[in-house]
C-alpha cells in the first residue's frame, strides 16, 4: 500500500473578491450545487473547499491538468466531517491508481484557508513511487531546456 498526500492553501480574501466579480460563473465553475447549497455563501466555507479541491488534485498526482473542479465535491457527513466524492476524470483516475480511502482536513482562520489530504492507494503515483527515475527524469528535463 502506498501513501499520497496534498495540501493547498489560499487566502479568503481572494476568493471573496472572485465571488465579487463573477459570482455565478465562478461558483456554477468549481463547485457542486450540493457544494454551493451547503456554503450558503460563506466565503470560508468555499475558500476551504477551493483549496481541498487543490489538495485532492495534489494527492491524485494530477494537479489541475485534466480534472474538472466539478469532478471533486467535498460535503460534510451527519457529524461535520469533510469527506471527498469522485466523479468524472477524478474518478477514473482514483480508479488507475487504486485508491482506496481518501481523507480530508478543512480548516480556515481569519484570511486563510488550509486544506490537507491523505489518500491510500494500491500503486504508487505514476513517478512518485520510484525517487530515482523522477531525480533522473527531472535532470533531463532541465538539459533539455538548457537549464543544466
């Protein structure tokens, strides 16, 4: 079994600002309607969301590239905990990896928003499981570019 980890971190303000300006393009583009029915439009509620969204995208070994934002809902159980729901490409891609448990912290404080995700999964993130070839991949990556 292996380990994967993502953690994000945003300062509340900006995502108000967003808000601000785009309010329906912006939350009808990241969250759920479950996700924005929850919120009620609590600024820290959806900065907190926004930046788990991020960390399960971390903890995938995606980033954003190839997911949808929608793909991943974070809604509370009856107790309060955050809990992570897949769909689409996010899901296929917990699938390839073999996920088997994904766990999510949400916490935000005055202007920040911290969200930390611990996921178990059955093989190891494509170039993540072996330090070596990602050393040596990256070293080639940057002779490629002149960097080295």
């Amino acid at each position: 079994m292996y380990l994967s980890t993502g953690i994000d971190i945003i300062e509340t303000p900006r995502v108000a600002r967003v808000l601000s300006r785009h309010p329906q393009r912006f939350l009808e583009r990241v969250y759920t309607p479950l996700e924005v029915a929850f919120c009620r439009g609590r600024v820290a509620e959806l900065a907190a969301r926004f930046a788990g969204k991020e960390a399960v995208m971390k903890a995938l070994g995606t980033g954003a590239r190839g997911l949808s934002w929608r793909e991943i809902e974070i809604l509370p159980n009856r107790r309060g905990k955050p809990l992570v729901y897949l769909y689409g490409q996010a899901a296929a891609r917990g699938e390839a990896i073999g996920l088997k448990q994904m766990d999510i912290s949400l916490t935000h404080i005055h202007e920040l928003s911290l969200a930390f995700v611990v996921a178990s999964l059955e093989k190891g993130v494509e170039g993540m499981d072996d330090p070596a070839a990602s050393r040596a991949y990256i070293e080639q990556w940057l002779r490629e570019r002149g960097r080295l």
